[in-house]
C-alpha cells in the first residue's frame, strides 16, 4: 500500500516583498494549522530565514507543529565559491530549508538549466540533506506532436535517474506541462492524471514498486481552487505545485483544504 505524502506546494517566483511575504506566511500558518496536506512555501531567498523563524515560533506557542516546510526555488551544484549571485545548499540548510525547486521551466527557459546541470544539483541538494522537487514537463509543441511521454522520459532520464534508489527515494516530483503555467489554461484531470502514470510507471521500471508508489508527484499549471479538488483527486496526483494561486492567503488555503 502507498504510502504518499501529500503536498500542496507553492513557488511565489520572483514575487513579494520581504515584508509582503511575511504578511502572508502569519496568515497562512494562522488558517493551515489543521490541514492534512503537508504544505510547501517556495518563497525567494531573502524570505527563507523570516519564514523559517515564524514557522518556529508557531511551532513552540501554537502547541501544534505547523505542517509549514520551507522550499529555496533554486541553488548551485557546487559546494562554495566564485559564482557571483548564487547560493550553496549549505547556505539553505543553515536556514533551515528543507526543499528546493529544480528544473522549473522557467529556469530551463531562461536561465539555460539543461539536464546535465540538474542531475548535478539534485545530486549536490540530495547528498547535503535537501530534497528536490524535480519539475518536469513540455511545451505546447511538444504535446501536439504528441511526443510527451517521450519528452518527459528524457528529462527523467537525464536529470534524476542517475540517483541511486536511496537519493531517488528523497525526490518529489512535479509535472508542469508548460502550456498550462501562468497561461490560466489547466491540464484536465484525465489529462494529467495519465501522465502522472506515465511518470510512475518510468520510475516504477527503474526504482521498482515500492519506491514508484512512495514518490510524490505534484500537478503544476494553473492550479486554482475551483480545480484542485478534481486535480488532486485523480490517483497519481499527489498535490500540486502551485504559482499564481500560492501568492494569495484565500486561494491557497482553499487549494490546500481540497485534498
Ligand atoms: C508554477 O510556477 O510552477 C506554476 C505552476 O505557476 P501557475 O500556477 O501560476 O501556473
């Protein structure tokens, strides 16, 4: 039997300013302190360490541990050094990150991560203490070639399937079919519900059952709260990584009460 966490994770991109961010997180710990779903801030790194604060505050007055964990939404492969403007996972860890975001589209998009680069810093977060939520997915090309399942594989294949059965184990992942962020159009649950499949038959032929059916895998693309309960309800949707909709109290809370 599974055993899946699952997550509603948001990524506020390069949005919010410090103080804006922490408005948010108070609200956000005050109205998810009786949640099932385990939630994830993936909050800009000046935030990470006012959030991790507020977190344990809650945690020690609240009498209630906060299901709050913290998530970077990028760092460097290497350990430390001349890489002017980025951050080591051990920076993360000293703040108490738990999570980092890689292969988000938009850094494969601007930022030219390629696959090699990811497997790289996956490997890095995994083998310091951090785990990746790997996000994965195609344009709208892609898909209308029909060429998606092929498309994903690949990014699965190159990015995350180095990792031995022990590191894999630590990985969330996300699908984000580029098509669907930000654009307001959303996968339909059948639509994603077959890919998440797809995904956990890929990881199934490599990791075997177990591990397959352990894995969290997340939707990403215009989650919003009149569709998440259906998202999420599919059997291989195990959460959602959620952009646009994370950076509101109301609608995220009602994201994450969909479960
Ligand atoms: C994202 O940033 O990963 C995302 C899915 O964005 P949105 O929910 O706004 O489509």
């Amino acid at each position: 039997m599974e055993n899946r966490l699952q997550i509603a994770a948001g990524n506020w991109k390069m949005n919010k300013t410090y103080s804006e961010g922490i408005e948010l997180v108070k609200e956000l710990i005050e109205r998810t302190k009786e949640g099932r779903a385990m939630v994830i801030l993936g909050v800009p790194f000046i935030h990470l360490k006012g959030v991790a604060d507020l977190i344990a505050s809650a945690d020690s007055t609240g009498g209630q541990t906060s299901s709050i964990k913290l998530a970077a939404q990028n760092c460097h492969y290497e350990e430390k050094g001349a890489f002017t403007g980025e951050i080591s996972v051990d920076m993360l860890l000293s703040v108490g990150t738990e999570y980092v975001i890689l292969g988000h589209s938009e850094r494969r998009e601007h930022f030219k991560e390629s696959n090699e680069i990811l497997s790289k810093k996956v490997e890095h977060a995994i083998s310091k203490g951090i785990a990746p939520i790997f996000c994965c997915g195609e344009s709208l090309r892609i898909r209308k070639a029909k060429i998606h399942v092929d498309f994903v594989s690949n990014q699965l294949n190159e990015g995350l399937f180095h990792l031995s059965k022990e590191a894999f184990s630590k990985v969330v992942i996300a699908y984000e079919p580029i098509w669907a962020i930000g654009t307001g159009e959303t996968a339909t649950p059948e639509q994603a519900q077959s890919m998440h499949k797809e995904i956990r038959t890929l990881i199934e032929r490599k990791y075997g059952k177990d591990v397959a059916q352990n894995t969290s895998i997340l939707y990403g693309g215009s989650v919003k709260p009149d569709n998440a309960k259906d998202l999420f309800s599919q059997p291989d949707v195990d959460g959602g990584l959620v952009g646009g909709a994370s950076l509101n109290a109301d609608d995220f809370v009602a994201i994450i009460n969909s479960f």
